[in-house]
C-alpha cells in the first residue's frame, strides 16, 4: 500500500495539507517500504482562497491509503476519508523514518 507525509524537508511530518509544497510518498509491504516519488506542487498555497490549488494535490493522493499531516481543513479531510484514504495527525516528535 502507499503512505504519503506532508513534509518540508524529507524527515518531519511538519507541513499542513492545504499549504504543502511537497508530499513524500512511500510503498509500505509487509517486508519493508520503498521511497517512490516526492509529490511537488508550486504556486501560493498560502492564499486563504486556494481550493483550485488542494484539487491536484488530493487527485495525486487518490492511490494512497494513509496520509500523514501536521494538520488538515475539516472539509478536504472529509473528502480525502470519503475516498478510502485514512487520515493520521502527526504529533510534533513523530519522523518519517520512524514511523515507516
């Protein structure tokens, strides 16, 4: 299965959903997982209306089944659940090698 992690620099889940620049994503099996591809998104993902710009980023996760975050809008994370992907909140310490 795929797991994706919001981050700003490869290690800490520190990014929130909506303003990710980049997103990780990772094939985790049983007997390991693989790094298979950096998820980049350009533009200014700060602006309080940019819901033209969280459509691709939620399209490119549609093969993903867990998502990790910093934080998410309630709607886009329905949305996301609505699609089968399991939403997790990262806690502040949590890193990606750690987790996988």
């Amino acid at each position: 299965m795929k797991v994706a992690f919001t981050t700003s620099d490869g290690t800490h889940i520190d990014t929130h959903f909506g303003v990710a620049k980049e997103i990780d994503v990772y094939e985790v099996t049983k007997d390991g997982f693989n790094f298979v591809e950096t998820l980049t998104f350009e533009g200014d993902l700060e602006e309080a209306a940019h819901e033209d710009k969280i459509t691709p980023k939620m399209e490119a996760i549609l093969d993903c089944k867990i998502v990790y975050v910093k934080a998410i809008g309630k709607p886009v994370g329905n949305k996301l659940i609505k699609q089968g992907i399991t939403l997790v909140r990262a806690q502040e310490y949590d890193k990606i090698p750690d987790i996988l």
